[in-house]
C-alpha cells in the first residue's frame, strides 16, 4: 500500500518531499529540502503566499526527523560528522534539543492550517519493535520509524497527531487499520505510517 499514493489522493496536494520518492506520483511538490531551515520556509511560503492548495503532504517524518538532527547539531557547535548523541556532551541531551525543533516544526504546520484551512498529512515508515511482556510471551508489533517509536511527548508528530494509521497489505486485501485514534473534534494532522 502507497502512503504517498494515499497522499496523492487527497484533495489539492501539495508535497514536502523531504526524502525525494514522489517521482512517480503526479503531484506538485516543493524542491526536496536539504536542511530543516529549507522546511520551514516552504511551510512558511505555505502560510502566507497565494495557492489554492487543499492539503499539505509532508514526505516522511523520518527522513525530516535526520534533517532535524543535523540542524540540532550543527547549532550546537559540532562538527558534520558528530552525532544527535554527541550534543551537549550526550545524556540524552541532543534528543531533548529535537524536541524543541519537532515544536518549531509543527507551530509552523499548525500556522499552515490555521491560516490557511488546509489538510495535514504526515507520512512515516513503520518498524517492528519487540514488547517485553510481564504477564506472558514477549510480542511484536508496528511502531512509527522516529525516536521514540510511538511514545507520545507534547511537541511530537506522534502526540499531535489525530490518527496514526497503518497501511496494511495481506496477500490480495489491503486497507488501512487505525491503530490509535484521538477524536475530539478538533481537525490535527493525521499521519499514515
């Protein structure tokens, strides 16, 4: 199943292309951003100049999550070739310091939406990750490919989010399966995994 194609498919698209793999989707799109100041400013062109764009498809969470990365390393002083892990002397502190640009990026998705009234798709890849089970046999299971997996911290695509879903594909059925839902009434992204 096409989580891009599912993208394409939504009203008036518009593309943030961060890892480059809409090639065979008619679709327009933004240049693929190299850095994490190259995604704000198409967002920041969303918000404010003229189209008639519908929905904005961002283009993977985890490709923009390893330009997030390199942004938080970069302003911390380090070198190219040093680590998320590397910031602030490690600790975890480079993660937290992702956290702060995660917020950065969504309050300028949440500026597109509001000013705009447009969609918000956040495509990502899955991953399988293992649960430990106190109470039996330890399990498998479908996991958002970021940090964190699907843990859920205010300022994440995985907190924010309205619905995660999963685009499934069991030998000739395939469908989408909703593997969290938060319904509120409120209109967030929604991110397919």
């Amino acid at each position: 199943v096409g989580k891009t194609t599912l993208g394409a498919d939504a009203p008036k698209p518009i593309f943030l292309d961060i890892e480059n793999g809409t090639a065979r989707v008619n679709a327009t799109r933004f240049p693929v951003p190299e850095s994490f100041e190259d995604v704000l400013d198409a967002l920041a062109e969303l918000a404010t100049g003229k189209h008639d764009f519908e929905t904005l498809v961002v283009d993977s969470l985890d490709r923009l999550e390893s330009l997030i990365w390199k942004h938080v390393v970069k302003a911390s002083g380090l070198s190219e070739s040093c680590s998320i892990e590397d910031v602030g002397q490690g600790f975890g502190r480079g993660y937290v310091a992702a956290i702060d640009q995660w917020r950065r990026f969504l309050g300028e998705v949440e500026r597109v939406r509001m000013q705009r009234g447009m969609r918000v798709i956040f495509v990502a890849h899955a991953t399988m990750k293992t649960v430990s089970n106190p109470e039996g046999p330890d399990y498998d299971r479908f996991a958002i490919k970021l940090h964190g997996g699907n843990k859920s911290f205010p300022g994440t695509p995985q907190h924010e989010s309205e619905l995660l879903m999963d685009a499934l594909c069991s030998g000739t059925l395939c469908g989408l399966t909703a593997c969290r839902a938060i319904s509120e009434g409120v209109d967030l992204p929604l991110a397919a995994v």
